[in-house]
C-alpha cells in the first residue's frame, strides 16, 4: 500500500518529536522522557519552526565575499558586453536578464543568432539551447553549477570542470569565488550559446581549443584600450598582456558575486530573531516544509542540498544528445558516466525561486505551483504531463522516455501525496525566501559598455 504523507499532524511538540525521531540518532543512555504536550508549551512556534531548520540543516546564508569596486565594474561591463561573442550578437546576461530575475522567462534559452528578448526570443532555425538557463543569485555560496554540476569545487577545495589541465595552475590561482569564478569560461565556447558557427575567427577554432578560444576574446579586449585600463585596474600589479580569460571569469563572477547576493528575504529576518519576520501563513508553511520530504534535500544556506536527483521531470527540446533519439538528457552522468546518475539533476536553490520560472532542468514545467505540486505523485505527473504549457515552438519535442526516467526516479519520493491545501502551505513559504531588493535589478545593468555595442534591455 502506497505510503501517504499526513496532512495534519496535531500539536507542534509531536511535529518537533517526529522530526527529531527521524534526523538523529537515539540516545545510548536512558532519558527522562518529554510528552508531545510538554514540548509543545515549552517553546513558542517561531522557535518551534527554528528547531525544525537546525535540525533539518536550513541554515542562515553566509555573508558574501568582498569584491573590489574595480572588479566588480570590469565584471559588469563584460557580462553585458556582446564583445564576448562571436559574432557580436549576444552578452552573458542575454540569457540572464536583469527584467527577469537572472534569467529569461523561458523554458529554453534561444542563443547566438536568437532575435528579441525574455519569453519573446527566437531562432530563425528554431535552435534552442538544451537546458533551462538557471539564476545567478547567492552564486558564492554553491559548490556544482550547471544543472549537471560539471564545474564544481569538491570537498577538499579542488576545482573540476570540462576544460581539464586547458585551466593551469596560474589560471585557477586567479579565481577568487570558487566554482562561480570558472562558470563564465563556457558559455563564450559554446557554439549554440555564444561563439556561433562560422563567420567569425572565434568560430573557426576548433571546439576542443578551448586556450585558443578564450586566448581570441582577450585579444578582442586588448584592442580596447578602455578594456586595457579597467582590466589592470582590477588587478593592481599585472600588466593586462600578462592575464587570461581566467581574469575575466574571476571579473564576471565578481561582479555577480557582488551585485546579485541576497540575503534579506523575511526566512532570513526571521532566523535572525525576528518573530514577526514571516506572517502566520508563512510561518505555518515553514513548519510543514521542514517537516515533510522537502528539506531533506532543499537545505543548507541556498536551499539545495548540491547533490543530484531524478524527480521525474518531462524531457523536452533538443536534449544533450544521449540515447537513441539524440535528444535525450542523462544529467550528471554526463559527468561522472556512472549508470545510477542518468537522469539525475542538481537540485534546485529556493531563494527568490518564485521570481525564477520555469522550472526543472529544461523549464518543463510552467509555474511554481505547478512544480510544487509536481512532487505529489511525480509518477503519475509525468505519465500525464502537459505540453500546453510550454511555448509552441516546443510543444512537439517531449520525449518519450517516461519510463526511463520512472526506472531511476529518486526512492526519496515514492508514496509522497499530498493535497492541494499542502501544496498551498508550501507556496505561502516559497513566498517568504524572496528579498524583495531581488524584485527589481534594473539598477545592475551599465549605462554603456567599453565595446560601445548595445547592451539588451527588455
């Protein structure tokens, strides 16, 4: 019989007891045991809710890294410099619009060669990126980025990435922020998303080059004077003829560090101390969130626990290439080749998550409710799922891989029901991640850039 969440637990004591049953281990010496009903008058239900986020690892988000001023201008003006691509056509922050939260609107991104912008974008040939185009926010306090986390920064602090010994010694010693210091070496390199197909000398490098490639854009740079001049500025000490792209990268993810870090959402006041941070509808949908599945893997400061889960989402668009169709996904198997991993993604961060729609790792599913709900009965959401929501260009690419992708789905969400007043509960929480300072980034996008190209503003 199909295990089925409790709606209704009553008494928060029996909520604190039950959490606590599950997320540590028993005691070896006896205790004097505490009644549900003693637990329950002993503590108010902010402290109650606060308890329940120790326990489940919901911790406050770590003060971001200072950026240098100069840093962080020379990473705005390159983020929203079309410069970086090869045919001039498109910046960094085209698929990461301020207007829409960081990212576009869209379930796939439309790249180099694309016209218009936010949910408006085409493609002439109908190309679209593989995957939905992930916020920038709180990027210093992540491990594995990309949806599959193939830069990622392991434990012991050593960096990982697709570009292997092509990122030396000197190169990584300039990154300053960890894995979102490597993130921007790729997108330029990537065909489909910046570089382009022909037509210009970044182009005609091989795809392997990667040296080649990002050697080419500095010297697009270089040719600038104004460029010359905000690089060394940044890098007090180092002629500009002596950087790489390295110094680029470490600069876009300053800037991003610096102007897209927040941290003062009502979650955040309220773990502060602060009572009256969260209403009582967020304050109740805090407590069922911490207590049904969902912050077993939505934890930590971001909300995402980095690790890599098969929730059943719809494949659709062009896929990675994998399987017999060629337009599959295998997720972080594309990384690690493992088996198990197929199908597996990173699993999302929830700050400002309302803001950040679509959502999965190719933008399947339209709206936050609706992927909140996708998690009761994802089996049968996905067998039943619905291509109306998606933009016409994209309706007929779902995949028929369902049951694939049912033959790996995360143990952790088998029997998970629950009704729509749940559902409910949870969105009110979802309400209380967003800083309402992330509402509104018009301020983060320069008046110019060094190219003198136009920078895109929806």
């Amino acid at each position: 019989m199909r295990e089925r969440i409790r709606t209704s637990i009553v008494g928060a004591g029996l909520i604190l007891a039950l959490a606590v049953a599950c997320d540590t281990p028993r005691p070896t010496a006896p205790v004097r045991p505490t009644s549900p009903e003693q637990v329950a008058s002993s503590i108010s239900d902010a402290e109650l809710v606060r308890q329940l986020a120790t326990a489940r690892g919901v911790v406050p988000l770590p003060s971001a890294p200072y950026v240098r001023p100069a840093l962080s201008r020379l990473g705005q003006a390159l983020a929203f410099d079309k410069i970086l691509s090869g045919t001039r056509d498109i910046s960094c922050m085209t698929c990461h619009l301020p207007a829409f939260a960081t990212g576009d609107g869209k379930s796939l991104s439309v790249g180099q060669g694309g016209v218009g912008l936010g949910p408006d974008r085409s493609h002439a040939g109908g190309v679209f990126i593989p995957r939905n185009a992930p916020s920038l926010f709180n990027m210093s306090a992540m491990r594995h980025l990309f949806w599959d986390g193939r830069v990622e920064v392991d434990a012991s602090g050593a960096l990982h990435t697709p570009a292997g010994a092509q990122i030396t010694p000197s190169m990584a010693r300039v990154f300053e922020f960890g894995a979102i210091s490597a993130l921007p070496l790729f997108p330029v390199t990537n065909r489909d998303e910046m570089r382009g197909h022909g037509g210009n000398e970044l182009a005609e490098i091989p795809d392997t080059a990667l040296t080649a490639i990002w050697a080419g854009i500095m010297k697009r740079l270089g040719d600038i004077p104004e460029y010359r001049g905000m690089f060394e500025a940044a890098y007090p000490g180092t002629k500009f003829s002596d950087m790489t792209f390295a110094h680029a990268s470490n600069a876009i993810a300053g800037f991003v560090v610096d102007r897209l870090s927040f941290d003062n959402a009502p979650w955040d006041r309220f773990l502060a101390g602060r009572d009256d941070a969260l209403t009582t509808a967020q304050l109740e949908g805090a407590r069922t969130f911490l207590t049904l599945r969902c912050s077993t893997c939505h934890n930590g400061p971001t909300f995402s626990d980095e690790q890599f889960h098969d929730v059943a989402v719809a494949q659709i668009g062009p896929g990675e290439g994998d399987g017999a169709s060629k337009r599959d996904d295998f997720g972080r198997m594309r990384v690690t080749g493992a088996a198990n991993d197929r199908y597996r993604f990173r699993t999302t961060p929830l700050r400002n998550v309302e803001l950040t729609g679509p959502y999965g790792h190719d933008g399947a599913v339209a709206s936050l409710r609706a992927f909140v709900e996708h998690y009761s009965e994802s089996d049968e959401k996905l067998l039943v799922y619905d291509p109306s929501q998606l933009e016409l260009a994209l309706r007929g690419t779902v995949l028929d891989n369902a049951t694939a992708i049912l033959a790996q789905r995360d143990t952790l969400l088998d029997g998970v029901v629950f009704s729509p007043a749940i559902a409910e509960k949870l969105m009110q929480y979802m309400s209380a991640l967003t800083d309402d300072r992330a509402r509104n980034l018009s301020r983060v996008v320069p008046t110019r850039v060094p190219s003198r190209l136009p920078i895109d503003r929806p």
